[in-house]
C-alpha cells in the first residue's frame, strides 16, 4: 500500500511542479491583477465599506439569503484560516526560502480582488432549494458564463466544476487538516492518529448534520476566538524579537528575487523556487480564485451581490496578509528556519513558538499553542468544506445526495489522519490546479457584467 501511495505521489508531484505549477502562475495572479485594473484597485477602495457591512450597518432580516454578512464571512474564513495558515507557511518557506513569503502576499493582494468577483458571482446566481436554503457557487456561473457561448458547455462547465470541487472538499479541506492535526497531536502529546481521526470525524459529523445554520453558528463562534488566540500569542513572540523584524522584512523580499539557493541546506530559494512555493502556498491559504468562498457568501442575507461580493475581500486581507505573515515572521526571526532542516510542517512552527517563547521562561509552552490552534482550525475548516461539498453534490444530484456525502466525507477524514503528509499535500496542490483555471475563466467572461453590477452598487453607496 505505501509503495503504491509513493508511485502515486511522485506522478501528482510531477504534474504539480510542471503543469499545474504554470497553470496556477499562469492564471492566478493574472486574474488577479486583470481585475484590479479593471475595477480601480477596489479591494483598497471598498475596504471600510466593507468593515460596515460586516459590523451590520447594513443588515437587513427581510432580505433574502440564509445568515448574516458577519457569519458567512466567518464560514469562509474558517475555510481558509486552518492548516494552511500553520503548517503551510512552514513549508512554504522550507521549500522556497523567505522569499516564498513575497510571493504569498502578492498573491493575497491581487487575490482580494479576485475573491470579491467570485463571491459577488456566487450570489447573484444562487439558487433556492425545495428546503428553502440558498445554494450557491461556481458551478451556477460558471454555466451561466460558458453558456453564453453554447448551452450545453455551460451545463458541462458546471458539471465539470462540482465534481472536481466534490474531489478538492475531500482532500483540501478534509484530508489535509485531519492530516496535520493527527501529526500535531502525535507529536505533541503522543496521540495514536487513528485516535484524533475518529475523535475529528464523530464530533464533525454531529455538527454537519445541522445544515448551514449551525455550522455557522459554530464557525462565527470559533473563528473570532481561535483566532485572538493565535494572533495574542505570535503578537508575543514578534515583541520580543523586534529588533529583527525589519531585518526579515528585507530578507524576504530581497529573497523573493534572489537567484541563489538558500543557505542551510533547505530545497531552495531560486527565484522561480520561491514564486512557485509562494503562489502554491497562498493559493492554498486564502482559497482566492479556487471557487470556495462563493459557496459560503451565498448564503448571506442580502440582496446586493456586490455588497457581499467587497465583504468576501477582507478573506485574503485577514487570513494571509495577516495571519500567516505573523506565523512566517516567527519562523524567520527566532532563525530555526536556518538551522532545523529536518522540520518541515507543523513541527517547524512549534519550534519558532517553543524558542520565542523560551525568553520568557514558557519553554515547551509552543507545542501547545500551535497544537491548539490546529485543533480549532482544522476543525473549522474541515466544517466549512463540508459544506461547501454538500452544495457541489446538490448542484449534481438534488438534495437526496447530502446524507451520503456527509457519511462518506466524514469517513475520509478518519483515513486522513493515516496518511503521509507529503501525499495529502500533493493531492491538494493538484486539486488546486484542476479547478482554479475553469473558475476564473468563467469570472473574467463575466467581468463587464460584474462591473455593470459594481458601478450601479456604488453609485448607491459610496466607498
């Protein structure tokens, strides 16, 4: 069986470091900045605009959708802020150097934009179920956008869409934090993984078989809390080594565009390393352009499209810019990123908590801060991606198809917490490429639409 699982990884990791890598480079960020110019840079013109509308000034309970601006955005977040934000950074800069860091906020920036159209999409062409709930996602414009051309490549671009968004909800939000939570809590306190998958997949599926409501109930619980929690503590971390912090910001970037490998014996900071591990990296982190977050912003209780499409904006914003830059600034100042070659996920960040920390007598206290914010992040995670399966199998097979699916994705993250690290990676990265393409195609075919849509929002309110 493992023999089996090595084949298969070294195939996927063939096509992730060619093609997909290129197809991520090359639709990503020039997606990304085709829509900054297009809408004036909006994600920086629209961003107190959209702190309002998530603080409620705008809430209306008569307006359609399922929950509030706040709680989808919570539910997307808890998407996007999980592993990724933890083990993710940590191997972004063990393969690709501080320069990967560069690269991930580039990606985050442009992916601000990219995110508000794609969420703005998802909600102007949900739909509501025999249930009552909206459902609502890619696989609804995309058949929309291609269907301008034939109505039969829409139906076949949607199609195309849900089943392989039904593969990434398996592997990008269950495998992979079943996987790393399962490793953290190993290596932390000596848990067999079979344990925390089981544990993992019970309590999720109790939570799951309420529906939207509750798991955004739970996520607008848990986001906010893990959230200060992580944010208090690396806060900590990055006072006590402030005298290197400028020196790290001058790392990363002059870094992002060396031509020599990084020193320590890692896999690399070459130039195309760093920009292929930073994009790869961030892709995976804010989900900007994977087509993930509409499915959780249609469900919000508006009637403006737009107006949920400039809240889905501060995703990138708060979970890259913010959050992993923290957790790469700990790893690059407390310097273990030089001198632990053999860490490469989550244990490379316990190390930099464990040795920041170490200054003010908390040593060993790293292990279980990290550990902890995994703990609520890959299960957040894993709810919101839950979710986000469920509406990919409705766009498919009606609602008759929820319960199987439920059954079965909690049963994969129990197999999640079995296997290799590196395989579960890999499989999510080429998920990642799959997708990514057929979804911002079907935005920038939609875009003059969307600026239309934009330009009427704001000549209502102003930025």
């Amino acid at each position: 069986m493992n023999e089996l699982i090595q084949t298969i990884s070294g195939y996927i990791d063939q096509f992730n470091g060619g093609i997909g890598f290129y197809l991520l480079l090359g639709s990503l960020v020039p997606a990304g900045v085709f829509l900054t110019l297009k809408f004036r840079f909006l994600q920086v013109r629209s961003f107190t605009h959209a702190l309002k509308v998530v603080r409620g000034d705008f809430d209306d309970p008569n307006d359609p959708g399922d929950i509030s601006h706040f709680k989808a955005l919570s539910t997307a977040l808890s998407g996007t802020i999980g592993v990724g934000n933890i083990t993710g950074v940590a191997l972004a800069i063990f393969t690709g150097g501080p320069g990967a860091v560069f690269w991930m906020w580039v990606t985050a920036f442009f992916g601000m934009m990219t995110k508000c159209a794609e969420c703005t999409l998802g909600l102007k062409y949900r739909k509501t179920l025999s249930s009552g709930f909206a459902s609502g996602g890619p696989m609804y414009y995309l058949e929309r956008a291609f269907g301008k051309i034939s109505p039969k490549l829409g139906r076949i671009a949607g199609i195309y869409f849900a089943v392989g968004f039904i593969a990434i909800t398996i592997a990008l939000g269950n495998l992979i934090q079943s996987n790393s939570l399962a490793q953290s809590m190993s290596l932390t306190y000596s848990i067999p993984t079979w344990i925390t998958g089981l544990v993992l997949a019970s309590v999720l599926f109790m939570v799951i078989v309420g529906g939207i409501k509750r798991i955004s109930d739970v996520t607008s619980f848990l986001v906010p809390i893990m959230t200060l929690i992580y944010i208090c503590a690396a806060l900590v971390i990055l006072v006590i080594n402030i005298t290197e912090i400028p020196a790290v910001f001058l790392l990363i970037v002059k870094s992002a565009f060396s031509i020599e490998s990084a020193a320590g014996g890692f896999l690399g900071s070459a130039f195309i390393v760093a920009l292929r591990s930073g994009v790869a990296r961030g892709a995976f982190s804010n989900e900007a352009g994977l087509g993930s977050a509409p499915v959780a912003h249609a469900a919000a209780k508006t009637k403006y499209p737009v107006r949920e499409g400039i809240v889905a904006s501060l995703g990138p914003f708060i979970d890259t810019i913010v959050i992993c830059s923290m957790t790469a600034l700990i790893i690059l100042s407390t310097g273990v990123w030089k001198n632990k070659t053999e860490a490469s996920g989550s244990d490379l960040t316990i190390q930099a908590f464990d040795q920041g920390l170490s200054a003010l007598g908390m040593s060993g206290m790293g292990a279980h801060i990290v550990t902890l914010g995994l703990i609520l992040f890959a299960f957040s995670t894993a709810l919101a991606w839950a979710y986000y399966g469920e509406q990919a199998v409705v766009y498919l097979f009606k609602e008759k198809a929820i319960t199987p699916y439920r059954i079965l994705y909690c049963i994969c993250v129990f197999f999640g917490s079995l296997f290799a690290v590196k395989f579960v990676w890999s499989l999510g990265d080429l998920c990642l490429a799959l997708t990514t393409l057929p979804n911002l195609l079907g935005v920038v075919i939609l875009s003059n639409e969307l600026k239309s849509d934009i330009k009427e929002y704001f000549s209502k309110y102003s930025t």
